[in-house]
C-alpha cells in the first residue's frame, strides 16, 4: 500500500499539482494538511476523477484543513480537537484492512519562541503535549495505526540545514524538539522516514518562499513526519520525499512524502 502525506497549502489552487502527484505516483491514501477550505467547497468530484473516491475531511474557511483522500472505503471518520480548539487539525479514518489513518497538522508557532509572549507559541508546546497523553490513553498501541502531516517541528540535527543556527529558530528549539520526542516515546511510535533513511543523512521537506533558489540554497526542514504505531513494526517497504515537487509551478513550500508499506 502506497500512503503519500503533503502539506498541499490549499487544495484548490493546487488541484492540478494534486493531480500530477496522483498521476505520477498512484498513491492508495493521500494525507494532506492546509486544505484551506469548508468542507462544503472540497473539491471531491475533481479529486474522484483521479481515482480517489472515498474521503475523510475536515477543513474552515482560508486556514488549516486536513483530508484523507482514498482508493479503499474509509469507515469511522472523526477528529480530535486539540487543546479544545475547534480548527480543523485533525482526521482520522479506517481503511478495509483495518489500518487506522491519521492526517494531523501541528501548529507552526509564530516567530518568537517565547510562550509567556507568544500564544502560537503556547499554543504549539499545549498542542504536543497532549499528543503525548491522548495517544496512549486513546489508542493501543499494538493496533495498526499510521500518523502523518505537518507536524511542524524538525526534530534531529540533520533535520535542518544549521542545527547551530536553528536553535532559537521556532520548529528546531529544545523545547519542541524534546516535546516531540515525548510524545514519540509516550506510544513506541516508528519515525518511518528515518527508519528508512538514517541520521545523519540530510532530510527536508520544507523550504521557505524567501530563497529566491530554493535548491541552490537549499536550507530545508524535515517538518512533515510519518509515524507508524508498533502494531505495524516491519511494513516499511520504501520511502521518498518528492523534492521536484518544491519546484513544480506554484508549488506548496512542502513536499511530499511517500512511504510504501507491506500490509
């Protein structure tokens, strides 16, 4: 099973790169965050035609958005509001073979890495948190269950392209980063992009708008993840970012993810 996860940074104005991603990679799931739309204005008919035909969303109006996008029915959907926050962060769904799929989008944090100045900021320390308690008060770990997204901090080294310079830099400061991994510990879950590619390898999906050349600078983050719960130890077949699809026309700053799985 192919489950690609994309930070699509609205789906409607990028449907045609959608497209060409479903097209290139003919993909089982797709995960995406930043949606950027009410569900009543999804474009589900355009995306069916791409052989997506079964969906899980749950978006608001010009902000955040997530979707899970199938060939297989979906059964069960929901969505937990984070720090009882009514915006959109969160989906989940289950596939046939009883695979639980989360879509789940973090918030960024703002720029000032102060949470007594900062409520972003705060809001992004609460939002990681109670990652950490609900997982394992809300799931079993020994099931099979998958969480990708935008989680919107890069947790390693070689995450960034300047662990250095990075530090007081919202989405790589020791208190996200050691949150993050909290919350990792709290469940056992399986980083599938570093299982597959090692640190100290480089690996980003994200670079900013402000580069004029992106991949001449190259300064990315790894801020997207793939999580697999123990309960899918050992169905990690492959794993890819599409890094060409920072340099499609009118890209998202994200690019996607890709991981087969043996299920």
């Amino acid at each position: 099973m192919r489950i690609v996860t994309w930070n699509i940074n609205s789906v409607r104005l990028r449907l045609p790169l959608l497209q060409r991603l479903v097209e290139d990679l003919d993909p089982d799931v797709v995960l995406l965050q930043e949606t950027k739309v009410q569900d009543p204005q999804f474009p589900l008919k355009d995306i069916a035609k791409l052989g997506l035909t079964h969906s899980a969303i749950r978006g608001m109006k010009s902000y955040n958005g997530v979707a899970i996008l199938s060939k297989h029915p979906l059964t069960d959907p929901d969505g937990h509001d984070w720090v009882g926050r009514d915006d959109a962060r969160h989906v989940l769904a289950t596939l046939p073979n009883g695979v639980e799929i989360h879509s789940l989008y973090v918030p960024a944090g703002g720029d000032e890495p102060d949470p007594a100045v900062n409520d972003k900021f705060r809001h992004k320390l609460d939002f990681v948190s109670e990652m950490t308690d609900w997982f394992p008060r809300a799931r079993d770990p020994k099931a099979p269950i998958l969480l990708a997204g935008d989680l919107n901090i890069a947790p390693l080294e070689s995450d960034v392209w300047s662990h250095k310079q990075l530090l007081k830099v919202v989405s790589h400061t020791p208190v996200e980063t050691e949150g993050l991994a909290r919350a990792q510990e709290a469940f056992g879950w399986i980083d599938a992009m570093r299982a597959h590619t090692p640190a100290p390898e480089r690996l980003y999906t994200w670079w900013s708008y402000r580069a004029k050349d992106w991949r001449a600078a190259d300064r990315g983050r790894r801020l997207d993840h793939v999580w697999l719960s123990p309960g899918l130890e050992g169905t990690l077949r492959a794993m890819r970012v599409i890094e060409d699809a920072r340099g499609w026309e009118k890209p998202s700053d994200h690019a996607p993810v890709v991981v087969d799985l043996d299920l």
